[in-house]
C-alpha cells in the first residue's frame, strides 16, 4: 500500500510534453551577432552579445538570457519559453527587458527544424544548423499588421 507522501508525489508527477525536445537544439552558450535598422532605409546598426538557453529543472521552460552592449549601455532580457501547447502546436514564450519592456509571443518548429516566432508586431525564423553550433535567424516588424519591413538579421556561434 502506497504512503500518503508517495501517493502525493505520485499526483503531481508530471512528464514535459514529447515535443519540448525540440528545444534542445537551442540549448548552449551562443555568441550573437545581429545588424538591425529602425527604418528601412537606415544604416544598419551592427552590435553583439551573449545568448544563453538553459533548462530549467524538470525541462517544463526553457530560459533564454541575452546580455549585449548597445549605444545606450547594457542591454538583458530574460525569456522563458513554454510550456507547449498540443492544441495550437505552438510554445508560449514569455520575456522582459532591462528597459522595462516584456513581451509575450509564441513560437513554433516545422519538419525541417524551422522556428517562427510572432506576435502582432513581430515575427521570425530561426534556423539551425544541421550540426547544431550555428543559428541564423531574419526578423520582420509591422505597424498594421499587414505590411511587414525586414529589421534585423541574426547570427549565431555556439560557444558552450
């Protein structure tokens, strides 16, 4: 016979969803090099920094820390990403800035190992490298939601 205290942990055993691996491409230090523009016929502005990604205990989030330095001074943002949901395939992604900003999205992967990742003013695709130690991704904004502008162009480097 199970003791309340096994019967307890036995309740509330949960397994992360089969499709959070597809996280673990992510996972790493990453070197990130990214050119931006604020207008489409702007100089683009070109700068770096540090992306981590890192399971949280029990691999339900994902958390994704980003330092870099801009014209202004440091840049952080902490992300969480998670959990996955079966009815609109898509991961919830959650993220709040060093200038007080947050921001919610959602993101999603293809067959081929392509993310997206949107919200009403914002999107993207990110693509990893088959060997996992690069990444690229290419973003796009919209101020009606029809009309989207290139913006930024990422790179990434595994480091760790």
């Amino acid at each position: 016979m199970a003791t309340k205290t096994e019967t307890q942990t036995a309740e509330y055993a949960h397994v992360p969803a089969a499709e959070m691996e597809h996280l673990d491409a992510l996972v790493g230090k990453w070197h990130t090099e990214w050119q931006a523009r604020e207008n489409p016929d702007d100089e683009p502005v070109r700068t770096s920094g540090t992306d981590i990604y890192e399971w949280l205990p029990g691999e339900f989030f994902l958390v994704h820390k980003v330092e870099a330095r801009m014209d202004y001074g440091l840049y952080t943002v902490l992300e969480v990403i998670g959990p996955y949901d079966p009815d609109t395939q898509t991961y919830a992604m959650h993220s709040f800035d060093s200038r007080g900003s947050e921001q919610v999205m959602t993101a999603s992967v293809d067959n081929d190992g392509v993310w997206t990742f949107a919200d009403k003013k914002m999107r993207a695709t990110l693509e990893v490298a088959p060997d996992r130690r690069t990444m690229t991704a290419q973003w796009e904004r919209t101020t009606n939601g029809k009309k989207w502008t290139h913006w930024m162009d990422m790179h990434f480097t595994k480091q760790a």
